[in-house]
C-alpha cells in the first residue's frame, strides 16, 4: 500500500525537519548582534504572537489544501528566516525574521503529525502513532545532538556559518517532504473541503465542548512557558559558572543525547508514571529550577538534564492524548488551536522572563521561576481536577485523565 512508505519518509523527514544547528550560540549570536536580554525575549514573544496569529489558518490549509503542501512551505519559510538573521542589523530586521520563521512553524506544525497519524489510522494501525512518533522525536534530539557540536566549531570560524549549514537542511526536508504521500481525511468533502472559515469556526466549536481537550491545552500554556524560558536561561546560566563557549556544543549534545533516549522510551515512562504523566513532567522542570538556583558552579549544568528528560516527553504524550480526542478532517486545525494556545501563553510572559533576567543574577531568576511554577501547576491541578470529574485518591482508569 503506497500511504505507507509514509512511515519510512516521516524518519528521513524527521532527521531534518529541526536541524536548526544555532541552539547553542543563539544568544552569543543576539548580543553580538548588540541585542539586551529583554531585546532578545520580546523577539521571542513577537515570534509567539505571530505564531497565535498564523496557526490556526495554516492548520486548516493543512487540513483543506493538503499536509504535505503544509510542511513543504513551512520548511521553505524557516529557510527564509534565516536568511534574514544573517541580514540582521538590528532590532526591527530580527523581528520580521522572527515573524516569517512563525509563519513557518504555523505551516508545520501540526500537519506533520496529522499526515502520519492519519496514514497509520488508513493502515489501521494508529494504536502505533505513540512509539512511532516517540522514535521520531528521537532522531531529531539525535540528529540535534550531532548538530549541536557542529554548530560550536563552526560559530567560531565565522558566527553566521551555523545558519548558513541550517539553510541547507531546510531546504532538504522540504525536498523529503515532497516524498509523502497525501493520506485520505475522513468527513472532508472533495479535495478542498466545506468552507475555509466553517473549518475552524467547527474546530473551535468541537474544543470548547470537549473538557479533555480543553484540559490538555491548559496544562500545555503552563509548562510551555517555564519550558521555553528554561531555554533561553540554559546560556546565561552556563556563562556565570565559566563554562567556556567552546563546551557548549558537547554541553547541548549531551542535552539531546538525554531528550532523544527519553523519547524512543516515552511509551515505557507514560506505562510507569500514568494517570500522572503530565505532572511528573512538571516536577522535573520545578526540581530543575530549584537546583539551578542554588548551584553556582559549573556540575549545575546537569541539573539542565530534568528539562531535557521533560522535553523527550512532552510531544510524545501532548499527542497521543490530544489526537486520541480529535476526528480526523479537524486534526491539523484543532493541533493548530493547541499550538495557538501556548503560544499565546509565551507570548505574554517572555517578556517579562526578560526583564527578570535583566534586573536580577540567573540564581534568583531560576528560584523565582521555580516557585511560580509550583502555583500555577497546583492551580491548574485543582482545575482540571474538576473539569475531569477526578476526586481525590481516585484514579481513572481511562489514561487520559492524565492531565492532573
């Protein structure tokens, strides 16, 4: 059956797909750029408002148009962006190219993982999406990993050559991408489907009405906003314990090495954790926060280690609960509220991640993180305890009561 081989181009895809070798010289690269801090994370939310704003439309283009359509743009779109990071002189240029790499996230996000959840449903074999998509993931931390270490080497031949090599894996996963083959969407009527705007005007419909999936997307913006300012705290922290630059590529390889065994076993974590996977998921990036902002000396790094045990899990597990709840001519779109949601989230509060930052030592800054984190998670908690019907020491038997 052709749909299959679906299957075999989503592992070559996903060895490419975020090749992005500029994680761990980023920030070096903003401030050379003469961005602050407060500079840098106001990029990152305008990324996220764009991203608020492009999300759901590319979804339903994913979701009427076609997927692989989708995906090839949005490889093409991050290629463009940057290009325009290497152009970039200033703030204003940085936050267009932050608006067009958006762009291209919308377009892929959430159509990759409908194509093949889709074709594995046409297969009749979608009870695999789990250990396929977890095998996925892994590849990319691997191939992220191996990217990582590239990219330190090359930052100081010349600081714009890791975006250059990033541009060339852009451009190979869209050509990847042209190698899938279109699954069939159950309910979509003729090739473009009923009307554009009744896609997601049902889309939102079908989220408002559906309390797991509204549960979901809510502890989704809480710990996608601690997850994604971890991320951009992992530099400072490692400069104020003197790790030389030229480590960070082995420091982030070890990073990747971590999240990607962690994703390749996710199915076997969420068998040991559940029904409260999502809150393990937590505890490791509070437990992480906590030690960062005691240890001040450069073993501390491996406290970084907990986020990346929460990062090989978090797409993995989102997913499967998420597409267990989501008929299939709206699972590119509702994927698409989902992002739209978290990315909103950060959006709001990266900003003021920056600020932080700026105004006090990353110890500090790590220990208040830690400790509003542990609010909002038993805040949301009690929430979505009500919201699922969950009494206390009652444990559903149904998995996805998960988001407790």
């Amino acid at each position: 059956m052709e749909i299959a081989k679906n299957i075999k181009v989503y592992k070559i895809y996903s060895a490419f797909t975020e090749l992005l070798i500029i994680g761990p010289i980023i920030v070096l690269y903003y401030m050379a750029k003469g961005l602050s801090f407060t500079e840098i994370m106001l990029l990152q939310s305008i990324g996220a408002v764009a991203v608020v704003l492009f999300e759901v439309p590319t979804g339903a283009v994913a979701d009427k148009i076609g997927r692989v359509q989708s995906i090839v743009l949005g490889a093409l779109f991050w290629g463009l962006s940057l290009f325009i990071y290497i152009m970039g002189r200033n703030f204003y240029v940085f936050a267009v190219g932050e608006v067009i790499f958006s762009l291209g996230g919308a377009f892929k996000s959430g159509a990759d993982t409908a194509l093949i959840y889709d074709s594995l449903k046409e297969l009749k074999r979608e009870n695999e999406f789990q250990k396929i998509e977890g095998s996925a993931r892994s590849l990319i931390f691997y191939t992220q990993g191996i990217g990582a270490i590239i990219a330190s080497f090359l930052y100081e031949i010349n600081i714009y050559l890791p975006m250059i090599v990033s541009i060339g894996f852009m451009i190979i996963t869209a050509i990847v991408a042209m190698n899938f083959k279109e699954p069939c969407i159950e309910g979509k009527e003729g090739r473009f489907g009923a009307n554009y705007f009744n896609q997601i005007k049902e889309s939102g419909i079908y989220i408002f009405g559906h309390e797991k999936i509204k549960a979901i997307i809510l502890y989704s913006m809480i710990f996608f906003i601690f997850f994604r300012a971890g991320f951009w705290y992992y530099q400072p922290y490692m400069e104020s314990v003197n790790i030389p630059v030229k480590y960070f590529g082995f420091i982030f390889f070890m990073f990747n090495m971590t999240a990607a065994l962690i994703s390749n076993k996710c199915y076997k974590i969420m068998e040991l954790t559940k029904p409260r996977t999502l809150t393990f998921m937590s505890g490791l990036l509070i437990t992480s926060f906590i030690l960062l902002g005691f240890i001040r000396v450069w073993i501390g790094v491996l406290a970084i280690l907990l986020q990346q045990v929460a990062r090989g899990l978090y797409r993995p597990v989102t997913r499967k609960y998420m597409n267990k709840h989501i008929p299939s001519d709206k699972r590119a779109t509702i994927l698409s509220f989902h992002s739209l949601a978290v990315n909103l989230a950060v959006a709001v509060t990266l900003p003021f991640m920056g600020l932080l930052k700026d105004n006090v030592n990353i110890y500090t800054t790590h220990t208040i993180l830690a400790v509003v984190m542990i609010i909002l998670t038993y805040i949301s908690k009690k929430y979505m305890d009500k919201r699922l019907g969950v009494k206390e020491k009652q444990v559903e038997k149904d998995d996805i009561n998960e988001p407790n």
